[in-house]
C-alpha cells in the first residue's frame, strides 16, 4: 500500500481526473480481480485459512486497503497505519 499511494502516475492521475482514477481504481474489473488474485495466493502460500472463502478475505482486504489508501479523494490523507490494523485484526481470524 505505501508504494502504490507513491506512485506518481497514480497521484497525476488522481489530481487530474479523480473521478476517473477512482472508477479504475475501485470499480471490479482488472485492476481488483489482479489484485485479489494476487493477494489470495499469497494468503494460501502462507497457509492461512478461513470460516470464509479465501478469495472473499483477499476481496475484503483489498476493499478495506482501497478505503484507507484513497480517502484524499474524499478530502483526506492516506491512513495507511490504520488500514494495516484493521487488516491484521481479519488476518488474526486465520486458522
């Protein structure tokens, strides 16, 4: 999350056309299901289980990741150091 909130062709675009930047960002499509995708292999190479499917912890993450990555859309700042909290509580509900 810290180097994707980095990402100056990210931040252009968020400053240019925001409302854009969040239908990429935000919207299911590529961008998400990669990244869900990428994210529930990690949890399964780490062997971490659930009570809920995986891919559904790894959408969850991400959603909650998006949430705190891009609230400056929304007039705030990143709030990264929450995001990684209220992440690791759902990552503790692992098997």
């Amino acid at each position: 999350m810290r180097t994707v909130v980095t990402l100056a062709p990210l931040k252009d675009l968020a400053r240019r056309d925001p409302v854009l930047f969040a239908k990429v960002i935000m919207s299911p499509g590529e961008v998400e299901s990669r990244a869900a995708r990428l994210f529930t292999e990690l949890l399964h190479r780490n062997g971490l289980r659930f009570d809920a499917p995986t891919a559904s912890v790894a959408q969850a993450v991400i959603r909650i990741g998006d949430s705190f990555m891009y609230s400056q859309l929304l007039g705030g700042e990143p709030r990264l150091d929450d995001a990684v909290q209220v992440i690791g509580l759902l990552l503790a509900t692992a098997k």
